[in-house]
C-alpha cells in the first residue's frame, strides 16, 4: 500500500502465483500502475485457488457482492503477535509479513525455524473491524480475552478471509494475540460469535494504527497446521503455551522456541 495514501492493496497469496503454476494469473495483474488495487481485476478476485483452500473447510463458495464476486482461502501469513502497521510513521509490526516490507533471511534474527510463515483460519470468520482502538502506538497486546474487550467496537460481519486477493490482515492474516483456536465471544442480534478483531484496516487511514488479534483457527480436532520459515509444516495444538506461540510469531524478539 503506498504511503500517505490509502488503497485496496494485493495480498501475498497473488505475489505468490507465479510459484504456484500460475504464472498466467499472475500476468493478469498490472503491478506497476498506482493505484495497484486488486478491485481493477474483479475476474482475479472471483477465482478459486485449491492450493489456498483446506479440504475441511465447510465454506468452500463465493462471497457475491454488488461490486464484485471474492474466493476465500485458509492459509494466512503470520503478520506478528498484534500490532501490524502505523500509516503516519510507516512502522511494521513484528511478524513474518508486514505492509510496506520486503523481507530477508537476515531479518529473521530468532532463526527461520523459529518463525511462523503461515497457518489456517477459517473462510467467512466472524470479525469486527475499525473500532478505532487503540489510536496510539506501543500499546501491549491485551494479556487474555477479557482483557480484549476494552478494543472491542465498529462494523461487525462474518466474511472474515474470504478476499484471498486483498492484503488486509483480516482477510489474507492471522496473529499470535492468541493461541490456536481461542474463542473469543461477542454477541450481536442476541446471537454469540467467535469472532476476530481489526482496529483499522490497513490501507483504510493514513492516521489510525493497525492492531489485530486473528486468531489461528481449523476445523481439524485440536490443531492447526503450521508452515514455519524454513519451510517445514507441523501441527500445532490448541495447547500451546501462548508465551511459545507469541516467540513463534515474532521474527526478531530474540526468543528462541524450545518445545
């Protein structure tokens, strides 16, 4: 997403491509025109990619709107453990992905194999978004799902990772504020939901920090599947320590995993 401007921005899924047999796909795209928004390829957005869907998944459909027709997906880059991105200071958060950021084995100073690349989430998750909080920077991740609650707020919806063109976090994201299919509660229309949380999306505001609490989630019993740096895939259970999945998120937190 440029700076100083907002935007629609492509995810890493569609940089991917070309590593995915998809090179064509790919060339679809006009990666050198601003704005570079993956709105301009609503034929992009409306394809389904089997490589980014999990067998298990009970949503495996389009997402229709008005404007344009989306895919999900459910594998989601690590973007850190919660803060993601600041628009006015062009800061990154702590993941293995971040907005604005080319990354290199040098970066990942806890070592590749102690850093999350990706895991799942599931398609249509339940989620709130612009909540507008928090506002300021440094603030620490909230210690336990209660403590969550003082950020809760904005639009809620359920189509949570179902643009597995879009590089908001909330749809091609995930984070370690939490273990492993934690439930975080929130009732809406006297209904309860597990949902996530996005303080603003990135690319929406020039001003407002980005935080987000998206947690890893499957439909596999106890686990999800996690893709390390190094390029290994192991599950990870729900029983997790959460100071071990926080130190798994982090590139360069100087932890190093020993379970």
């Amino acid at each position: 997403m440029p700076k100083g401007a907002v935007s629609q921005p492509w995810s890493a899924h569609a940089r991917l491509l070309p590593f995915l047999e998809q090179a064509s796909l790919h060339n679809l795209i006009d990666w050198k025109t601003a704005p570079n928004n993956f709105t301009t390829r609503p034929d992009v957005a409306a394809l389904r990619l089997g490589s980014y869907i999990c067998p298990s998944e009970i949503n495996d459909r389009s997402r229709i709107t008005p404007q344009i027709t989306y895919y999900p997906l459910n594998y989601c880059f690590n973007e850190g453990t919660w803060f993601i991105y600041d628009p006015a200071t062009d800061t990154a958060g702590d993941g293995a992905f971040a907005p604005n950021r080319k990354m290199k084995p040098s970066d990942f100073t806890d070592g590749m194999s102690n850093t999350l690349g990706a895991s799942e989430t599931k398609a249509y998750q339940a989620n709130l978004w612009d909540s507008n909080k928090p506002t300021t920077l440094n603030v620490a991740p909230p210690a336990n799902v209660a403590a969550l609650t003082a950020y809760l707020g904005g639009t809620f919806d359920q189509n949570g990772h179902t643009e597995w063109v879009e590089g908001d976090v909330h749809e091609t994201g995930f984070t370690t504020t939490f273990t492993p299919n934690t439930n975080i509660p929130y009732v809406n229309g006297g209904i309860t939901y597990d949902i996530d949380l996005t303080s603003m999306r990135d690319g929406e505001s020039i001003t407002l920090p980005t935080y987000a609490a998206i947690t890893a989630r499957s439909f596999h019993n106890g686990v999800v599947n996690s893709l390390l740096m190094d390029g290994s895939v192991r599950p990870t259970t729900n029983a997790v320590s959460l100071t071990v999945w926080r130190a798994l998120g982090t590139r360069a937190g100087s932890d190093i995993n020993n379970e």
